[in-house]
C-alpha cells in the first residue's frame, strides 16, 4: 500500500511507481470516482475515454471531435491570457 499526505493547498502526490505503472504524467488530468468502498483515481486519458464510447450514441462528441474541442479552448484560454498580460 502506497500512501500520501494532502497538502493546506488540498494536493496531493501520486507515488511515482503508481504514476509509472499506471502511465500519469504531469499535467494529465485525473478523475476522482467515488464508490461505496472509497475513493478512485483514474487518469483521463484516451483509455478513460473509450470506456463512455457508444453511451449516448449521436448526443456525444466522438474522441476526436473532444480533443480538438479542448485543443480549441486551450488556444482561446491562452488568446484571452496575452491580452491580459500587454494590458498590465
């Protein structure tokens, strides 16, 4: 059993070994599950993804249809960001 200590800010370290073993890089984003046993982590990865594949057939974006969405907001995230900072 690995175990860690959540910081005042509320983080928390994943153990590398589980990062490893699992595939969790920095700056994947993690899904926190709960179920009557307790809490899950599961990365958001492609794999996190393809388990929702088929759900809600034609109401849901595909995976890539998702990704470039993201991509998009991204760049409007860092778009509205510039502006912000040649304002100051």
């Amino acid at each position: 059993m690995e175990t860690s200590i959540l910081t005042s800010k509320g983080q928390l370290l994943i153990p590398k070994r589980l990062r490893n073993k699992y595939g969790i890089k920095s700056g994947v984003k993690v899904a926190f599950l709960e179920t009557p046993q307790g809490l899950i982590v599961k990365a958001m990865d492609e794999n996190f993804f393809n388990q929702f594949v088929g759900m809600f057939k034609d109401e849901a974006p595909s995976l890539d249809e998702y990704k470039a969405w993201k991509r998009e907001e991204k760049a409007k995230e860092e778009k509205t960001a510039t502006k912000s900072m040649r304002k100051r």
